[in-house]
C-alpha cells in the first residue's frame, strides 16, 4: 500500500470515529430517556444505566396524574393548526417576494431578516400586552398567531423558489390561470419537497414550543404536554420515572414526522425541485 492510500485509509478511519462518537452523543439521551422510563426515581438519580421493572408503576403514575388525552390534544391542535397556518402564509409571502419585482422588495426583505436578530425575551411583553387587548389570553389561539409569519421559513421559501422554473408559470399564465390558481396548482406541486422540509421544521417548533405557552395558557385544561411535563419534573417531590414517561411519549410524534418525511426533508434542504 502507497502511502498517499494509507493516509486515505487513515483519513476515512477518523471520519468514521468521529461520526460515530458523535452519532453516540446524539442519541445517548434517547436512550437515558428510554431507561429511565423503566426505573424508579431513586435509581435515575443514581444514574443507572440498564433497564429496570418500573415501567408499568410508571406509566400508571403518569396517566394518573396527567389527563394524557386532553394535553396531547391540546398539543396536537395547536401544532397543526401553526404549522398549516405558517407554511400557508409564510410560503405565500416567499413566493411573492422572489416573484415579483418592486423597488421597495428588497428593503421589505432587509428588514423583515433584520427582524431575526430581536430576541423573543424583547417582544414577550408587547405580545402579551397585544394578546390581551384582544381577549386571547389562556386561549391556543394566541400561541398560534405570533408564529403564523416566521421570517425564517419566509426566507428558506424565497431562496428554494429561485430554483423554480419561470418557465411553467409563463405557460400557465398564456393559458389563463391567474396567480393564486398558479400558485396552488403549479408552484406548491412543484415545491412539495420545500413545504416537507419546511413542515418538519415548523412542527417540531410548534410541538416543542415552551416560553411562549407557558406565559399565555393559564389554567391546566388549556396547557399542552411541554407544560405539564415541566410541571411534572418541578413538584416538591418529582416522579423522574413518570416524567421520563412522558417524554417518551411526547417525542414518538416527531420522530414519526421525522422519519415519515426524511428524504423530502433531505431533498428540500439541498433544493429540490420535482
């Protein structure tokens, strides 16, 4: 062997190690998650590693505690009505900012990126103020409208419609479709790779969403599984064992996305357009 292909042996050796050792890290909590779920408090605050028989007190503390069906709806409800909402909007907004021209777009556009740089903690106030005037307080409606225009998701639908064929949207419009027919016939078939990366995203965010509800939902009939989790884990005396249980069980539904939607989500993130 030469030596330049013992140090491509040597090189792919070290990739290997080094994505291995982070692929460990990555799902070392999943599985601390997954154990812990199956051992009592005291053996979690031990650190034990290995599957114990508590699983069942577990679960049956869990769901004695927690009205399970009630918070996973309240968190399914408004995790799917933000990320419907958002990639409508927020698409919409991308599509007219790349498509059409404007001698104020790009000042538009500056600014709204500029608005990336505003730490949520500087805009709590006002929005809370705001929902309040409104009447929306300890309601899901005011944790889905500050969501429904994100300018990142604005910005990602922007930069993937610069690779979408002018072409078809020029024979659409001889053959007379308006815009709106264009855009939902043509650009969101086309695209449907960016809308799947772009809704594994905007559902994680929504299902994970925490600050924000935890300010604006009040009463416990309201408060979804982040929330009660959290509450869970911050009693005077905490189950760990039970908290570890509902973890599990409020991570199997972006996990599901995840996987059911991963290579739309690869193709989307390098711009795929079908």
């Amino acid at each position: 062997m030469t030596s330049y292909g013992l140090k491509q042996r040597l090189s792919s050796v070290a990739v290997y190690i080094f994505l291995g050792v982070m692929a460990f890290l990555s799902i070392f909590p999943f599985l601390w998650m997954i154990i812990g779920a199956t051992n009592t408090t005291s053996d979690i605050i031990k650190g034990k590693m290995s599957f114990g028989e508590a699983l069942v007190v577990n679960a049956t503390t869990f769901f004695t505690q927690v009205d399970a069906p009630l918070i996973f709806w309240n968190s399914a409800k408004i995790t799917i009505i933000a990320t419907v909402l958002t990639l409508l909007i927020s698409s919409l907004a991308g599509y007219g900012f790349e498509i059409f021209a404007s001698r104020f777009r790009e000042k538009l556009y500056t600014l709204m990126l500029l608005t990336l740089m505003i730490p949520f903690a500087a805009l709590m106030i006002p929005l809370f103020m705001l929902m309040k005037q409104f009447g929306l307080i300890n309601t899901h409606l005011a944790v889905v409208l500050p969501t429904v225009a994100s300018a990142f998701i604005i910005f990602y639908f922007r930069q993937s419609t610069k690779a979408f064929p002018h072409e078809l949207r020029d024979a659409a419009r001889v053959d007379g479709l308006k815009e709106w027919q264009i855009f939902f016939l043509i650009y969101m078939p086309v695209m449907r790779s960016t809308y799947a990366a772009a809704f594994i995203i905007v559902f994680m965010t929504a299902w994970n969403s925490y600050l924000w509800p935890l300010i604006v939902l009040q009463s416990n009939d309201m408060k979804t599984i982040t929330l009660v989790i959290s509450s869970l884990g911050s009693a005077y005396y905490p189950d760990y064992g039970a908290v570890m249980i509902g973890t599990v069980l409020a991570t199997i539904p972006t996990l599901f996305v995840f996987f059911a939607m991963q290579r739309q989500f690869v193709e989307g993130m390098l711009g795929s357009v079908k």
